[in-house]
C-alpha cells in the first residue's frame, strides 16, 4: 500500500508538469509489431489481426541478414510497422500532435486510426507529419506505416554499391505542441535558421530566422525571443520581437544579435553555443527550440586550399557508410556516436557523409567533436531525365539542407556522386556515348548547383566524379564550387604514382579549379597477408603500400584541399566479390569496427598525440618452410626516434619518414618472437608490442599443410589455420610444367563456403602438383570453383595422385555452377615421401583453388 501512495503522487505530478511543458517529444520505439508482407490493407483496424506479427524495436530493418547470403538478391518490397500509441488528454486537447521520423527507406506511407495522414519519398532524410486530425479521443491511437524499399525509377538511388535496406531504421518521435508553434512543415526542419555573419575573433552578427505558425482558430499575440547561451547554458545575449498571428497563418521572424569576442568553433577547439529559440503568449512560454550554434568563418582557395578562422589546415578526412555487421542500417545512436568517435580519434578533421544524408546523431557528434562536413543526396551513378525523378531530388536537397543547415560541422552541400559512371541500362560504362543523358545531366547539375546556392549561400556547393574525362569534356566539373574526385590508380587500374601525375596535369589545366580528393582507398581482409603484396590481393600489406603513396602525394601538393579515404569501415555490397562476399572492403577498420593496421597508420600521421605502433597485427599467425626467415617489420611513429626490441634485444633506431615509417628485417625463428617498439616525444616514453607466432613446415615433420593456390597470400581461416602462399615447386610443395594464377573477377560473388580467400584466387592450366609427406596416411582435400560464367562441357578435367585416378570429368559448371565452392577429399596412403598430382584437361583448362594435406594418426 505504501508504494502505491508514493508512485500515484508522483505519476500524477508528472503528468501534470509535461502538460505545462512548452513542448513534448518522446520516441516511441518500443513494441511494433512488424509484418514481412506486402498486404494491401496493413493500416485497416478492425480487419487486420496483428497479434501473430513479429514484435521488433526501432531502429529496425528486415535486411540485415538477407543481402549477405548466398541467395540471389535480398528483399526489395512492402512490410508494415503497428503500434497503439496511447494519449493523455492533455495531449489532444488544444494541441497539436505530431509523428517525426528521422529515416524510414525509401517510400513511407503512414496511417493513423485508417487515415492516411502523409507520405513520403526517399530513404535518408527525416520528415514529420500532423496527425492531430485523425486522433480519437478516449481510444488509443493505432499507427499503421507502410514501409516500401522497392526500385522505384523515380527516386534515387536508382543504381547503388551498397544495401538499399528497407524498413523504419532511425528513431520515431511523439511531437507535442500549442496551436501556435515553431513551423514543423518546412522540409522536416524545425522552422528555425540561424546564420553567423561578419565573424572574426572580435565580432559576429547572429542571424535567426524563424517561421511561426498559427494552428488554432483566434488571433494570437505573440513575443518571439532568440537567446543565445554559451556551453555552461548561461545567456549571453537575446532578442525579443513581438507580432500578431492570424489563424493559419505562417510568419517568419528576423532577429539580428550582435556578439563581442566570440569562441570560434574549430576542429581543434569545437566551442558550441546554443540559440534558444522560444514562443511566449500572455507571459507564458508555449513552445520553445534548441539549436546548435558555431561561430565561424571559412573558405576554399585554389592555391591554398581550405582555411578555417583565417588559419590553413589540410583536410584529413575519411567517407562513412551507415551500416555494421548483424544490424544492417539499423544502428542505435550509440554505434553512431562510437564511429564519428573512432573517426575523430584517428587523426581526421573532416568527413564526408557518403552517399546520403545519416542519423542525425552523425552532425550533432561531429559538431562537438568538431568534425568538418560534407553532406550530400543519393544522386549516384545514374540519373533519370523524368521530371518526377528531378523533383523528387529537388525535394531531397531541401530536406538536407533545411534540416542540418544550422550545424557549424557542415561546409559543403553535395548533388551528386559519379553521375556518368553508368550507362541507361544501369551497368558500368567507360565513356558516355548517349547525348540526350549528357545533356539532361547537364541541365540538372546545373538546376541542383543552383538550389544548393539559394538555399544556403553561405557554403560551398561540391559533387564527386570519378576519373573519366566525360566531366571535363561535357563542362560538369565546372558546375560546383569544388571540385571532388574519386582516384582509384593502383587499385582497379594503373600506377600509384598515376595519380599525383594526372593532378598535376590538371592543375596546369584548370589553375582556377578548387580540388578535393573525396575518395582514395584499397581493399583488404586482415585474414590475408603476404611479404609480396599485389594489387587487388586484398592483403593488409597492399593497402598499407597503396595509403602511404596517396597520403604522401596529397600532402606534397598544397593546391589539394584536402583528401578522403575510401571508407573509414568496410560497409555492404551485395552481388560484389572479392575474399568476403558481398562487401565492400577497402575499410580501415571491418564491418564490425575493428580497426586494421591501416587505421594506425593514418592515426600516426594525423593524430597528434605521441604513439608508436607496430604495423604487424593483422599478421600474428605466419607459416613458413625456411629456418629462422626474414620479415619486414613496419613500425608507424610521429616520435623523432624509433627502437625496435626483438625478443629482449635492440635491432636498432631509425627515424620515420615523411609518413611516419620505419622498417627493419628481421629473422624470426619458430615459435613465438615477442617484439616492442620505443620512442621518445616531449620527454615521453611511448611503446607498442606484439608477439608473432611462426609455424615452420618441412618433410620430416609434416602432419599438416594448407596451400592458398594460386596466391601470393596467406590465409588464416577461422580455426587459426595457416594456409601458405602459392609456389613453384620448393622442396615441399608447389606447382611445375604449367600453371598460371588467376584471381576471380571482382564482381562475382563466392558462394557455398566461409573460406572465400581459399576460392577466390587459383591456378589454371596446371598439369603437375607435388607435396612432399612422410611416410604415412593421409587425407587430401582438393577446392575447386569454377571462375568463369561457362556451359557445361566446356572445362571438363581429370586428377590423379601418385599414378591413381581420383577424380574423373570434373565438370565444375555441370556439378555446381558458376562461382559455387566444391572440395573433395581422399584417402592416400603415400610409401614414397610424396603425393604427386597430374591434372589432364579433357576441354578448357584445369584448375585448382586449394589444397590441404592432413596425416592420419590411426
């Protein structure tokens, strides 16, 4: 009884002071019910039984799981979200009640009590609706949202490189207001707009504007304040107006406030202010709106780049997609804080937020850990020349701009990304050859620019294209403000060096042009590694080689404003391939966020806090045939000195180089070999290390070995198994009379194992195999995958081992398809120190993606 008595007094007091509160907003993401089907009449109470329905939490989306399986596609199409909201009466009686869904992808269709009360289209922007009208009092309110990913040739992106995922994937608010209130329908934005003019270290003029808008039924005199607080909250300055509203009617509110000596906001010192945006009526205050304030100025110059507050800094930045393994795009505001927190720990001042606008928590983190931005639309690969396509991305651009216009993170605005990098049939294309897309990209480009000019011309409008000379040929390049190029040289074709040549051209070119590097990076799986790293090998080696070369060709040129890696996390990509299936894996960290070497690398260069970091820890386990061999051995430092310890013992001391490297060789012998790395910054000691562990094969004690045929790298599967690199024939194993390796085609994903890197890469055209085994039994496994999308019948091969058949007419398509794992295995009993294996094409050539030897101990 005595809980009771103290709860109801509580719960009531409660109660009693929300309905004072200006205004109320609560999520309600808890306990939707959730059906995976494309019913017609989801929002229909009374015939609609949702008591079978999934339960399920917001944010939710129901990919993500399926784009990642082996299964051709994932689920594009129609689900529904339930929920009874429940309303006090203080709550529908003389106010106004609104749903604010921060992203729901792509097409939106909400209902409330059967009435359908709005619409929206596209993924990535938020948007609110009143459903004051279609509230009853005294029931509980049933919401019905039909949510639809399908293509849809009128909204973009019609052609991605990541999951489109389908579902209501950010946070779902309750909106409480007076009749009279902030503007809640402009673009999803909340009505206000906030504008720093004339700033510098002595001066700045606060603009707010405020749109006001009248729901109720009589004429109401208002006083409109705008406040503005520094980080301890108290006020610093205010300007109070006061006007008349007639009933439906929507005013805008100018107020100028001039401040003394403010704070700059920067990345190494991001001071936010708050404006306090309040309504009062009859000495009351009846809505009130917080906005993040930054005081600053900035500009891009084509000689010297980007200044921020007078002062030139190189932007260090990095691209973000939404997603993360198990959760698809439905990420809590944790995981997004965690990221931008990840991002801004590495070093970075600046990121762009790729390919479309994110959760609101990605500004609001990247303004207090003073993060500069780029934002932009999904306008990516191709567009549509239909009008209903443009409007839809007219409506795109407004909603971003609008609602993430008053965070001092955001520098620029993007319309577009590689518009001309596909062709009308939606695939990839080397050059443009259709002149009424050419010109219709030009007309929009132009239209899309122009928007971003009005809406916000106090930043820079930008686009990123990717290295085809269709932009420079068709005028496009010369749209946007700056310029952003996506260089991939010495990943999918070309030199390293290719790219420091090609804008140096460029510079002699076009001397005027504002250029940033908004995408740079290679692939790579920390499971593989190699002391011989290639290009599109996905080692961790390559990557490292590929980062080092652009970092050190991007800051050797002051007229690049800045650059951004190709992508701060591996991310999804459905239908690609690569050694992990349908992902994307030029991360620097997985898609579970854990950071690769490559992430230390650019932590060493751009974050200023001492640190040494031995650049090994994506390779611990190695597999060798030598005695005691020899390793480079990387150790990224921004100390003057680096001491390298082996086992105890001093190698040496080196000074990094101009990106913040050293090296030595050195042999480490079988076992364990514990390594430590030293130096010294500001009377600092700092350290890392590390322990590699060698696994050494050789005949005389061979009981298992692992070859990665047809690789230079090696593959550590799930159980810590070693798979050795490929070889000619080397004493104990490898190839002879034939043999030519082969990686599969990118774009093909691999399908019926988790040891993809086994698969992805083999020998063709191989007639002999040896390994050399003690005496003894053995079972011998053999992986195949056919690499080529063939007929059956025209690969048709045998194998046989120590002059024994043991497969005949493997036909890999008639067996299993294209791109479809298979191994066999068998028993060998070997008396002659060796298993040799001959291959015999009937047609086509032969192939051989893996092979493991195991002896049998009976």
């Amino acid at each position: 009884m005595n809980k009771k008595f103290i709860v109801v007094p509580l719960l009531c007091y409660t109660l009693s002071v929300a309905s004072q509160m200006a205004r109320t907003e609560y999520t309600i993401n808890s306990n939707w019910r959730f059906w995976n089907n494309g019913i017609a009449s989801g929002q229909n109470k009374s015939s609609i039984d949702d008591s079978s329905w999934d339960i399920v939490n917001i944010p939710h989306t129901w990919n993500a799981e399926d784009p990642f399986d082996d299964v051709d596609g994932y689920k594009r199409g129609i689900a529904w979200y339930r929920k009874n909201l429940e309303l006090s009466k203080n709550e529908l009686q003389g106010k106004r009640v609104f749903l604010n869904f921060e992203g729901a992808n792509q097409v939106t269709d909400v209902y409330v009590n059967n009435r359908m009360v709005g619409r929206h289209k596209g993924g990535y922007t938020g948007f609110k609706f009143d459903i004051t009208d279609a509230l009853i009092e005294g029931e509980s309110q049933l919401i019905a949202v039909c949510v639809n990913n399908a293509h849809d040739p009128y909204i973009a992106p019609l052609s991605v490189g990541y999951a489109l995922y389908g579902g209501i994937y950010r946070d779902v608010w309750v909106v409480v207001t007076y009749d009279v209130h902030f503007d809640m329908d402009d673009f999803g934005s909340n009505g206000i707009k906030i504008n720093t003019t004339g700033v510098s270290s002595k001066s700045a003029a606060v603009s707010v504007s405020s749109s006001v808008v009248n729901d109720g039924t009589v004429n109401k005199k208002v006083e409109v304040i705008a406040k503005i607080l520094n980080n301890t909250g108290a006020v610093i300055a205010e300007k109070s107006t006061s006007e008349s509203i007639l009933p439906g009617e929507r005013k805008h509110f100018e107020q100028t406030i001039d401040m003394d000596h403010p704070h700059l906001w920067s990345p190494d010192d991001p001071y936010l202010y708050t404006v306090s945006s309040v309504i009062k009526s009859e000495g009351r205050v009846i809505d009130k709106v917080d906005n993040p304030m930054g005081v600053r100025w900035f500009s891009f110059d084509p000689e010297e780049g980007f200044s921020i507050n007078g002062n030139h800094i190189k932007l260090k930045g990095t691209n973000r997609h939404q997603d993360f393994k198990g959760k698809g795009s439905a990420l809590s505001n944790g995981d997004h804080r965690r990221d931008m927190e990840m991002i801004k720990n590495m070093g970075c001042n600046f990121i762009r937020i790729a390919h479309y606008p994110q959760d609101p928590e990605i500004l609001r983190a990247a303004d207090e850990l003073g993060l500069i931005a780029w934002e932009e639309i999904p306008l990516v690969n191709y567009m549509s020349m239909h009008p209903e396509f443009y409007k839809n991305s007219v409506v795109m651009l407004k909603e971003m701009i609008r609602q993430h216009y008053n965070h001092p993170s955001v520098v620029m605005w993007g319309s577009m990304n590689e518009i001309f990098l596909y062709g009308s049939n939606e695939d990839r294309i080397r050059l443009q050859d259709d002149t009424a897309y050419v010109k219709g990209v030009q007309k929009y480009a132009v239209k899309l620019d122009s928007i971003i000019r009005a809406e916000d011309p106090n930043r820079y409008s930008t686009m990123a294209m990717h290295m085809s000379s269709d932009y420079e040929r068709y005028g496009i390049e010369d749209i946007a403000q700056v310029v952003g190029f996506n260089v991939y040289s010495g990943w999918y074709g070309g030199e390293l060096n290719d790219f420091g040549v090609a804008f140096d051209k460029r510079r002699q070119r076009k001397p005027s042009q504002v250029v940033m590097i908004s995408e740079y990076g290679a692939g790579s799986d920390p499971r593989l590694n190699s002391e011989n790293p290639k290009r599109f090998d996905f080692t961790g080696q390559y990557q490292l080689i590929f980062h080092e070369s652009y970092l050190r060709q991007i800051n050797n040129r002051k007229f690049i404003a800045g650059g951004l890696i190709w992508n701060q996390f591996d991310f999804s990509q459905p239908d690609i391939g690569g050694s992990i299936s349908h992902l994307n894996q030029k991360g620097l960290a997985t898609w579970d966020r854990k950071p690769k070497d490559s992430y230390y690398f650019y932590k060493t260069n751009w974050n200023s806090e001492p640190m040494v970091y031995i650049a090994e820890k994506d390779w611990l386990v190695r597999a060798t045939i030598q005695s005691n061999p020899s390793y480079n051995i990387t150790v990224y430092s921004n100390t003057k000195k680096v001491e390298l310890y082996f086992n105890g013992n001093k190698v040496g001391s080196k000074s990094p180089n101009e990106v913040k490297k050293t090296s030595w060789t050195v042999k480490l012998k079988e076992g364990d070999n514990s390594l430590r790395a030293v130096g010294t910054a500001k009377d600092t000691k700092v350290e890392d290390e590390t322990t590699i562990k060698i696994k050494r094969f050789s005949t005389s004690n061979l009981t298992s070995l692992r070859i990665n045929v047809g690789s230079n790298a090696q593959y550590l599967d799930q159980q810590s198994n070693p798979w050795i690199e490929d070889s000619p024939f080397n004493g104990l194993y490898g190839f002879s009379d034939g043999g030519e390796s082969t990686l599969l085609f990118r774009k093909s994903p691999i399908r019926g194992s988790e040891d993809e890197p086994i698969y992805y890469s083999c020998l063709e055209n191989l007639k002999n195999y040896k390994v050399r085994v003690p005496y003894g039994s053995y079972v011998v496994t053999l992986y195949f995958l056919e690499n080529k999308d063939i007929k059956p019948d025209e690969r048709v091969f045998d194998v046989s081992a120590n002059g024994k058949k043991i497969i005949s007419n493997l036909d890999l398509t008639k067996e299993a398809g294209f791109c479809q794992a298979v191994k066999k295995s068998f028993n060998i009993d070997v008396t002659n120190g060796e298993i040799d294996f001959v291959f015999k094409a009937q047609s086509g050539r032969t192939l051989l993606n893996g092979l493991e030897v195991i002896k049998v101990n009976y």
